[in-house]
C-alpha cells in the first residue's frame, strides 16, 4: 500500500486552491488525486468566470470579499497574467430588487466600492442592457475572471512547495477503520493510506462521504451558459450585468457575449446533457440584448455545469462530524472561483489542526447540517 500524509480528492479549484495553501504552509507529503486527465475540467471549467462579492449571503459574501481582493491584486509573481479584468459588475432592479440591493450595499459598505446608478448612467455605461433597470448599483473593482490562469498559478505554487498530483486516479471509495477515514482505494484496485483525506471531489464528494458513512449531503444544480457568436456591435469594455427581477446576467466575451438564465435543476452529478429548452431561452434573451440583432442571434456554443450545494447554501469547510481523518472542502455554489483562496485558508486551517473560533470558520463547519436536521439523516 502507498501512503501520503494528505491526499486530496479532486483536482477542480476547491483541491487545486487547497493544495497550493498547504504547500505555502510547508505542508510536506501531500498528494493530489483527479480522476480526469487534466486538473479543472469539471464545474471550474465550466463557469460563468465572473468575479462578484455582491451577494446576498452574509458568510459567503465575507469570503467571497476575501477572496476578490487576492485575485485583485495578487503577491508579486503570483501569475504571469492578471487574473481579473475589472470591468466591472452592475447589478440592476427593478422594482422587486430594489430593497435586496439596498441590503447588500449597507452590507458592503467600507469593504467594496460602490455606486449607485440611476437609469440615465445605467443605460450610458450597460448600452446593451435593456431589461428591467430602475435602480443600479456598480462596483468597479468587480468583473471578469482568468479561470484557467487563476488555476495555473495555484498548481505551480503548489507543485514548487512539493505538492504531487495524480492524474486518470479515480477514488472509488474511502477506507474507513473504525470511526476513522484512514485513506482511499482506487479504481485500480490499488489503495493509498493517508493521515488525512482531504474531499475536494465538487458534486461527487457527496456519494464518497455518504458510502463511508458521513451524514453530509450536498445536492449538485445543473446550471447553462451560452455565448454568441462574435458581433462588431459588441463592445468589450461593457460590464458584466446582473438582473435581480429577472434572474439574467450577461457579460463580454471578446466580442461575444455569455448569458445565463440561472437554471438550476437538482439532477445526478453525472448529468453531462444539455437541455435544449434552456438554451433556447438564453437565446431569446440574448436576441433582445445584441444591438441589430433584429430579434435572433446566433450562439457559437452552449454549455452546463453543476454548482454543489449544501442544504443552507453556505460552505462545507472542515471535519465531517461522524468521521475522524475526513476533511470536507465543498459546497462552494456559484462562488468557487471567486472565494477559492480565502476558501483554501479556512481549509488548511483545519488539515493542518490550525483552526480557530473564527466567525466564518465556524459558519462553514459540515455539523452545522447534522444540527439542522435534527441529527437524523
Ligand atoms: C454554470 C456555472 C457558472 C458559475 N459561475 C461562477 C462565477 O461566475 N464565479 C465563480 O466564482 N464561480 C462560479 N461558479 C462556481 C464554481 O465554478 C464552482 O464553485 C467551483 O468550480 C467548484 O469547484 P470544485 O473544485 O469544488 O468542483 P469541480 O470543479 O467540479 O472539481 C471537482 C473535481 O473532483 C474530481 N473528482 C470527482 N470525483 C472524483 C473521484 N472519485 N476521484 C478523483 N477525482 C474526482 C472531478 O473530476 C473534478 O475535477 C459557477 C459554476 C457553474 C456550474
């Protein structure tokens, strides 16, 4: 049997983000396992890559204002590229959202600029936006984001500190012995002992923890993006927005544009398929939004991924109540991105037995959930 000290299970931006921490922190002997044969393919290849910390959740909000501010402005030699353009986000409402982005701005305020916008300045700096728009609010800071830089930068930090990483090393189940998760086995039959696993697995982290006895669940939400095909009349310098009435956002991309209706159909976390119906209302939304578009557009692709939830919404950072040797970095949602390094910090913290009484460490720990349901589960 092989050992490593840490082993991580999964090589999406929860893992990848986590490993590169705990490289920082001397962690030695870590060992990274992803079924795929490319880190990142999964729902951190599949997203919307927009930075935004305005939001309504108080706990996820904190990390995702965290988390921004590294991507912002990132140590010297962090990444060879920026890892955001700040074109800036805008939120709108109409008159239903209108108190919900009052709310958020109170609760931002001293940690993110912010302006108000009336609809004369919501229509200069959004021209193509066109729904509901009665009241905006904008933070300039806020935008789009370099996922595949952002996930590079955290690999070689994390392989230069020692991390390994194992690609095409599908885990099949945990070992338990007793209470304790004591390491994985794989799908070659080969098993790997571990002080700590590490479940870093998105929306198949639930199915693992369940069959070794963990009372966690998450459930996975299948969500579609499309984009256009490039149009002159796009101007990249728009900012990303988002409709609080309507439950749309659309940003840049290049000269194309990614919107989203924000589905989200609880489906089984191999859910791969598009569903036709969904994309045809992206469509109908983008047709309203491209300038000229004379009521149609034509979509260069369109795709979906699965965000993981906990029942409550927020993350699940921290041990599992019921097994020792198990540590849950998941439920990140919409989020992972954005929140990925203040996410990693709360997670080391609890790997390496560094874990304070912090306020947000706390919020995240898996037992909160076992709580909520009574213990049953
Ligand atoms: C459509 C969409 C839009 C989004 N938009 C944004 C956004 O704009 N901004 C933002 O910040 N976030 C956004 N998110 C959320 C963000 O993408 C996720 O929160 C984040 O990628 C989750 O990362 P993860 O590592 O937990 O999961 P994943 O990226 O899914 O990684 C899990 C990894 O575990 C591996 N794995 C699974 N089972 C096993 C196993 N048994 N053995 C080994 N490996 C295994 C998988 O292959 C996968 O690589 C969006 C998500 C979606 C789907």
């Amino acid at each position: 049997m092989s050992t490593a000290r840490i082993l991580i299970v999964g090589g999406g931006i929860a893992g990848v983000a986590t490993a590169r921490e705990l490289a920082c922190r001397g962690a030695r002997d870590v060992l990274l396992l992803e079924r795929d044969a490319a880190l990142g393919t999964r729902a951190t290849g599949r997203n919307a890559a927009i930075l935004r910390s305005v939001m309504a959740e108080p706990a996820v909000r904190r990390a995702s204002v965290a988390g921004s501010r590294f991507l912002r402005a990132p140590p010297p030699g962090f990444s060879p590229v920026p890892l955001v353009d700040p074109c800036g986000l805008l939120m709108v409402a109409g008159t239903t959202g209108r108190a919900e982005l009052e709310r958020w701005r109170a609760a931002l305020a001293g940690e993110l600029e912010l302006r108000d916008l009336a609809p004369s300045a919501i229509r200069a700096l959004a021209p193509h936006w066109r729904g509901a728009a009665e009241i905006g609010l904008f933070a300039p800071d806020e935008g789009r984001l370099h996922v595949p830089a952002i996930l590079a930068a955290f690999e070689r930090h994390a392989r230069s500190g020692g991390v390994r990483f194992a690609l095409g090393a599908r885990v099949s189940r945990l070992r338990v012995e007793g209470a304790r998760v004591t390491g994985v086995e794989l799908a070659d039959g080969s098993t790997l002992a571990a002080e700590r696993v590490v479940l870093a697995a998105g929306a198949w982290s639930s199915a693992l923890a369940r069959a070794a006895g963990s009372p966690i669940e998450l459930v996975a939400k299948r969500r579609h993006l499309a984009v256009t095909l490039p149009s002159a009349r796009v101007d990249p310098r728009w900012p990303v927005v988002w409709s609080l009435d309507d439950e749309f956002y659309v940003r840049v991309d290049g000269h194309g544009l990614v919107a989203c209706v924000c589905d989200q159909a609880i489906v089984p976390p191999d859910t791969d398929e598009i569903d036709p119906a969904v994309v045809a209302r992206i469509a109908a939304r983008l047709a309203e939004l491209v300038p000229g578009g004379g009521g149609s557009v034509e979509l260069a692709r369109a795709w979906c991924g699965l965000r993981t939830f906990a029942a409550d919404g927020d993350f699940v950072l921290g041990p599992d109540p019921m097994l020792a040797g198990l540590v849950w970095v998941g439920g990140l949602g919409g989020h992972g991105i954005t929140a990925s390094v203040a996410v990693a910090r709360l997670a080391a913290d609890w790997i390496l037995d560094e874990h304070c009484d912090d306020e947000l460490a706390v919020a995240f720990l898996p037992e909160r959930l076992v709580r909520a349901s009574g213990g049953a589960r």
